[in-house]
C-alpha cells in the first residue's frame, strides 16, 4: 500500500504433493470504472478458494443479495469476503475434517471504492481480518519468508508504482530460487490511487525476457556488493 496506490501480485502454483502441481490463477479482479476496484488474492487449499471466488460472483449476479457491486466501504467488501469464506466452510468443512484436510482457505483483499481511500486486507482462513496500515504497509499470504526481506529493505510509503512493482518481481523470482510451491506464471496489479479503473496489469510467463533479465541483474548485483564487503580482520579480538 503505497501513497501513489496499490501493488497486487500472485504467483499461479498450486500443489497437492511433490508429484501433483498445476498452474491457476489466484488474482480475481472485481472492476467498475469510475466506481470501484477491488482486487482479491488467494492462497491455501484450491477448491476451498475457488468455492468462494464463485460464491462472490455469483451474489454479484444476483439482485437484492448484498455483494461487491454494492458494498459501501472496502471494509463492507471484506465483510462480504469473510461471510462467502463461512458459507463454504459450513457446507465443506467437515467433510474436509473428516478426510484430515482442512478448509485452509485466506485471501488478500484492496482496491478503491468511490468515496473513500484505496484500503488493504489479509483475510484468515477462520474469517477474521486485519488491515494494513502506515506501521504496516503491505501483506503477505502463502509462502511470505523468502520475498519479505527485499520488501522489508525497499519499499517505502513513498515508492513509486514502477519501483514497487520492480520488487515484487524480485522477491518473487527470489521465492521461487528457495521454494518450489510458488512459480510462474506471475500475475501484477498496479492501481492508481483514485483512478477508480486498472491500466497497469501484466502476467509474466516462464520465459518471459523482462522477468528473466531483472532477476539476473538482481543476482549479479547481489553478488557485486558481497564482493565489496570489508573483509573479516581475524587478527582484531
């Protein structure tokens, strides 16, 4: 969450053991110009995420049902979120209890409705939420350990878009040296603030020649300011 708007990336591995890995978006997009943006990311168990995904879209169609098209507040939205996130439970999770698989569903939740400042959110596989603050300016779900460092070494409240979204990109590619439960494609969100509409939206594919070169840049400028570390004088106690 930065004073010029909002980053929101995710990358697309998903896993059910070393042997079963797929690739689906985890990004759902909730648009309407003018109006609102709201943006919601997803980690943990795949159905239990897809379940509610569909559950929101589908009391956005509906008439008279309280949904994202009508919530007042981005707190109303998160609100909205942690209800879709109970339904499913209810219905799924004891027949997950009953099989040694939790419902281990949470979302990141931001965007901008009209009337009030671009807001942030971590909601919890149990429903409850939080949300970010100037003491605490971004969030993290899923695999968080290795990418946070970068973010924590970066990132200001004063951080332009472009930077920000530069590391992103690198605390990704810097996930995904030490963890293979999170890979490409990478889905990037960048929101103005009070655009009310997205204009800067990118999915970088294996391969992709941008994402490739800013992590090999990233590496060789790593190791050049290693190499320029003072030396260890053993013989000082």
């Amino acid at each position: 969450m930065l004073d010029s708007g909002l980053i929101f990336a995710s990358d697309s591995r998903t896993h059910a053991g070393v042997d079963n890995f797929a690739s689906f978006c985890k990004m759902s997009l909730f648009e309407r110009a003018g109006d609102r943006v709201i943006v919601l990311l997803s980690s943990g168990n795949l159905a239990g995420t897809q379940a509610v995904i569909s559950l929101l879209k589908q009391r956005c169609a509906k008439d008279g049902t309280p949904n994202l098209w009508s919530a007042e507040s981005m707190f109303d939205a998160a609100l909205l979120v942690s209800d879709a996130m109970r339904d499913v439970d209810r219905r799924d999770g004891q027949h997950l209890a009953d099989s040694d698989v939790g419902f281990n569903a949470s979302f990141i939740l931001g965007g901008q409705i009209k009337g009030e400042p671009p807001r942030l959110f971590r909601i919890y596989a149990e429903g409850n939420f939080i949300e970010a603050s100037t003491q605490t300016p971004y969030l993290q779900t899923g695999e968080t350990k290795y990418g946070k460092p970068i973010i924590d070494w970066v990132i200001t409240g004063s951080t332009s878009l472009n930077d920000a979204a530069k590391c992103v990109l690198v605390s990704f590619d810097s996930t995904m040296r030490s963890n293979l439960s999170v890979g490409m494609p990478i889905d990037l969100l960048c929101y103005k603030r009070d655009s009310l509409a997205v204009d800067m939206q990118r999915r970088f594919e294996e391969g992709n020649a941008y994402f490739t070169e800013l992590g090999r840049q990233w590496s060789e400028g790593t190791r050049e300011v290693f190499r320029r570390l003072p030396s260890l004088d053993w013989a000082v106690p």
